[in-house]
C-alpha cells in the first residue's frame, strides 16, 4: 500500500529516482512544424519529454524564469506559453496578439514583454501569472502602427525594441513601477529589421534592412542618441536576393571583435569592438543567418540560408579564416552551446535530427530524433543580459 | 490514510506547494566559524535551509554540478563535500588531504580538482562519488613538493595552477583521459600567491608575492611560455603590512579593463586589456581584497582588509572614479551579484548578517541572519569557465 502511494506521488514524474531534478541543464527544443516542444539535457544528452498544443511555433523563440524552472515560449500566432519544466507540462497559455516575433524577460525576472507585429506594439505580463501588466501600442508620430522587432531586456528593469516602419527605437523603463517611462529615438534609419544586445547590456544595436549600415543606442548614455555605425558595409552593394533574414541575436562578441551575418552576401563582416569600424570581411558559404561565438571564444559558427543551409562552418577567431566545414544535413536552423562550451547542439529540420557536437574536436557524439527541430534554448540563458 | 503518506514522501523536503524546486536561483553561503552553510534563494531572498558537520571552513569556496544540484565544498582542512541542494543534506564527504584551499570543477563537470598546501599537489576526483582518479604531486626539479595556489579550470578539460614555491606554473589537460598530460612552465616568478583565468578561459595570471609584477600564461597560445605583465606595478615600492592576501579570482574585466587589488597599497589598478599595461591606480579606502565588477559592467565593488573592513567602495567603470562608498558593518567579508546584477549579496562576518542592496540605488533591501558568513556563491557559477 505504501508502495502504489509513493509511486502515485508527483514525485515520480520529476523522472530521477529520488523523484528530484535540477534545472541548471535543461532546454527546450522546438518542434516548428507540429506546435510542440521536447525537453531535453545536456549532461546525458537525452530527451526527457515531449510537450504538445504550444500552437504556430514557425518562428518561436524562449526565455526562462530566473530560476530556470519555467520556459516561456514566444509562438508566431501570438501565443505566450509558460512551460514548467519540472512538472513537464503547460501551466499557462494566452493568446496575447495576432502575430508576434519574440520576447524578453526583465532583469528581475518579474516582467515578460512581447513583441508584436498584429497589432503592432509591446504588451508586458507578470511572468507568474500571465496577467497583462502594460500595454504600449508602437504609434508613430501620425498614429500609425509598426511592427515591433528587435526587442531585448536591458539592465536597470529595461525593455529596448525597434519600429520597423517608423524606424525608431524605444525604450521602455519599468524601474519605477508598472507604468513604464518611455523613451523615442526617431529617424535611427529605414526599416530596422533586428537588433541585438551586448553581452553587457551597454549597446543596442539594430540592423537596417531599407539602409546600408547599422543604428546604435549606448545604453549607458542615451542621452548621446542613436548613432549610426558600419555606413556603407555593403548592404545596398549589388545584394544578392535576400532569401531569409539574418538573425542579430546571434551576433558574436569574441576577443576584441564582433561577428555579423552581412545581409543579402556571403561574408560574415568583424567589427572592431572600440569603434565599430570594419575590420575584415570572410567569405563563407552562403548567406549567414547565426553567427555565434563558442562561450571560450575561440571559435564563432555560421549557419546559412537557403540553399546552402545543409552546411555550417567554423571560423577562427585568432586568424579570421575558416578552419572547418560541416554538413550536418538538410536545413540546419539553429545551434546552441552548452553554456561553458565544451558540446554545441545543432538543428538539422529536415532530417528530423538534433546533433551534438564537441565543439573542439568536431566529433559527433550523438542525435536526438526531434520532430522539424528550429530554436533550441538551454536554461543558462536565464542568467545572462540580453538571452 | 494517503493524505499522512503523502506528507510523508520525500517531496515535501523540498519545501513548494508541489514539493518541486528549481536550482537556478540557489546559492550556498559559507559561515565559516562553525562549519556549516546555509542555502539560500535570490528570487524571495529567504534562507531554506542550514546544513552543518562540513568540518573547518576558515577559508571555504564553492563549484556547482553542471545541473546546478549539487555543491561542492572544499574546506580548509582538506574537507571535500558534496551536498545536495535539493534533498538539503551532505551526500559526501571525504577528507582529501591535511590543509587545502580551493577547487575547480572540469568543463564537462566530470572531474573535480582540489589544490593542497598539505601536501603539495593536486588530487582530482569524480564529481559524482568523489573517488579518486588522479594524484598530481606538486614536485620542484629537486623533488621537494610546493604548496598549490590559483587553481582553475579552463577550456579542453585543463586544470591550470601555480606552485608558490617552486614559482611554476602548471596545465593538467585530462582531455585525453583519466591520466593528465602534464605541461610545465618554470620560472614564472617569485612566491605566486593567487591566480585567476579570464572569463573567456583565455588568459592565466598568477599575482607573485615575491615580486613586483604578475605571470601570464596564453592558454591558447600556450608555446609562447610565460610572459612578465604589470613589471614594477608597486608590490615593492614602499609596501604597507599586508594584512591579507587579495583574491585574484576577484579579479573584475570591465568594458576595455581590468580590475585589480594593489597587493599592500590602498589601490585599485586599472589594466588595459589589449596590453595589460597600466592605465590608472584609484585610491581606495584600504587594501582592496575582492574586486568585481557587476555583471553589466557599469561598476566595480571592492571590500578591504583589516582594519578598514567594515566598508565597499563602488567605482564607476566610465568615469574611473569612486561613486559610492558604504559601511555594512564590521567585517566585510565577500560579495556575490545576482547573475543578471540586480542584487548585490554582501557578508558583514561580525555582525553574524548577510545583507542585500539594489545594485543600482545602493538601497538595501533586506538581510538574513547568518553566522559569521564568509563566501557566497550562487549556482549561476555553475555556467561559467573559471567560476
């Protein structure tokens, strides 16, 4: 009798045998064609779950709580999504907009903010309940709606995001309460398409689609304004057709460089970190959607658009070249580093596949079937500015 | 009948409602009179739990399992002890030499490494039974054995420590396998007292005590040897009484610099981090012991030896400049941000509290009731290389 009681208890879903389970290597994988996401972890590299009914995760992406038990998944129908990752199950969904491209969650971890397209504007939740917090509708000066993109947390209780048709950047201070101060830089540029957020949270940084070059916005002194940076990086320079918009998010800081996918070409641009200048130009493979640096820094991965996405490549931080070339399969969208380095995970859609790698030796340790596997999202992210 | 059982299941160890905890928001903070720890929570700011028996922990520091679920507590008396944060007990416990100080955890979290005084060396251990798997006696050319200091982890499963002694500088590198290939670096320098690695696993400095300058070791270049950095930065110009060693592990990059205690000087130095040169020496309230920057990189906090330990000081990285100071109280002893670097921890040892401020308004928002705490480390560590 004791016995069917103590196999009842909740304890025995937590799936360890003391029915325990820490958090700090867990992730989530979406599965973008069937609304679903697995749980995975990265110390036995195993599946742990199966979670379905998440909604359109075409373009999904996820933030975790501060204390990594809940992931919060971003779907492109709107949907906000909170996971508990211990019970394994939903434990909150709203439809919060028509369409949406991402979120943020506050420093503190009590805030979640979205980014939406229809209609377009920020609305921001209680993390724990999902109870609507703020709403900012992003009207331009004539009162007119853009899409929101680019939206990130940043220090001192911050959420920053770009207007795609306005073409600003706003900043919206929770420090003071539930009722943000917002604050508009105007005229950063046509058609900031995504942005990014140093690992410090000091510079935001949107990509133009409609320009050639970048806007920045020194967080620690916005008085100074949006500047732009990297004129002319050759973005308006006979571009090739632009079959999928790099990702900013992925830029890559390593050493004294920035690493960034130059739109419409196949280079991967480095920025010199103290003044934004170009620096060098590599030419790889096809047009580069993720430009991650390895947590050590020695070595920044480049996915590709279509059709040269069946390849990823490895760049050398120290010499600027490519040192290695992989093919891991039809449609790699998305890798992630375990977070001090040593595996990095990767999407392989069409083959049904996530690949582990070790991110030195190049060496496939292992695969997962995972369903049209996209974003995958490791809950070290929650300890990080800007992830 | 089933309501008692389930009371009864070990579940409600864990202290929520559904008897599930996360472990990315844990910490351990060492009160270091009287061998025992608590574990504490950053998100409501509550202690959970005391644990006692950890022997003698004068000179106590922390790693965390890559799952972020168990703490390993290396003790001064050459106590290794893994605790489970969930289950909130001592899971083991071995006593691994006479006197040692300090511990590193291997990029895949496998192997646990302990750096001894008594005798020399450095024994590595499995971080799940705590078995032995390597024996690294710290032995000159002459044979005599030194003591063991700034001990860390790096990237490609190495451990790096120095030899206060012999003045050597050492690489264990286990990616092979259980038996380290072992590479010498003699000569570094006089008396290496501490040491540090930089976030990006690149870089090894090694302060010496027995001279004016410190010892870098290029991980990733390491054919290039030992160079000499900060030659003649003040050690032996007219030094006061050394009260206390500093804590290179400390050690704080901030934007274009480096951070770091003036042995025997009221200094903080400011390093340039491209040539290691010195940009400026801020005079500071005594001798700075931790130096660490906030994890956006705005400021840097220092507390100080006795007599001048009742009080932090924080610069302001743009300006270089001190922007506050402030007195917790008598005997401050570590400091600890959250990881997103909201909060500032702080231990004030005789005043039995552990105190935590806004790291912005420097407002105080709460304290805990601690005995004599020293040390606190929060799981985040468990993500980054070197922490």
């Amino acid at each position: 009798m004791l016995w069917v009681l103590l196999l009842a208890c909740p304890l025995a879903l937590a799936g360890q045998s003391d029915g325990l389970r820490a958090t700090g290597d867990l992730g989530v994988i979406i599965e973008r064609a069937t609304g679903s996401i697995q749980i995975i972890e990265t110390t036995s590299r195993t599946s742990l779950a199966r979670i379905t009914g998440l909604g359109d995760l075409s373009h999904a992406s996820v933030k975790y709580s501060r204390d990594e038990r809940y992931a919060y998944i971003f779907g492109r129908d709107g949907g906000l999504t909170q996971v508990d990752m211990l019970r394994r199950k939903i434990t909150n969904r709203i439809i919060q907009s028509g369409n949406s491209i991402g979120g943020a969650i506050s420093q503190d971890g009590r805030l979640l903010a979205v980014a939406n397209y229809d209609p377009g504007g920020v609305k921001v939740f209680d993390a724990r309940t999902l109870e609507l917090v703020a709403d900012i509708p992003a009207k331009d000066d004539g009162g007119e709606r853009s899409k929101v993109v680019g939206l990130v947390d940043a220090p001192r209780q911050r959420f920053v995001f770009s207007l795609f048709e306005a073409g600003e950047i706003w900043v919206a201070d929770f420090s003071g309460g539930d009722t943000p101060e917002i604050t508009r830089h105007r005229d950063v540029g046509r058609q900031p398409y995504d942005a990014l957020i140093t690992p410090d949270g000091r510079y935001y940084i949107a990509g133009l689609f409609g320009e050639d070059g970048m806007a920045m916005l020194d967080l620690r002194r916005p008085q100074d304004g949006v500047q732009r940076i990297m004129d002319g990086y050759g973005r308006g320079d006979e571009p090739l057709p632009v079959f999928k918009m790099p990702h900013l998010e992925g830029w890559a800081m390593a050493g004294d460089y920035a690493f960034m996918p130059a739109v419409g070409h196949h280079s991967v641009l480095v920025v010199d970190r103290r003044d934004w200048s170009e620096v060098k130009r590599i030419p790889v493979h096809g047009q580069p959607i993720f430009v991650m640096a390895s947590p050590d820094q020695h070595a920044v991965w480049v996915n590709f658009a279509y059709p040269d996405n069946d390849t990823l490549q490895v760049i050398d931080v120290d010499t600027l070249e490519i040192k290695a070339s992989l093919k891991p399969g039809p449609a790699v969208l998305h890798m992630e580093f375990t977070p001090r380095g040593e595996h990095i995970w990767v999407s392989v859609r069409d083959a049904n596949e996530v690949h582990i790698y070790d991110s030195y030796s190049l060496e496939k340790l292992g695969q997962l079937p995972v369903e049209s596997p996209s974003g995958i999202f490791l809950t070290a992210r929650a300890h990080r500015i800007g992830l």
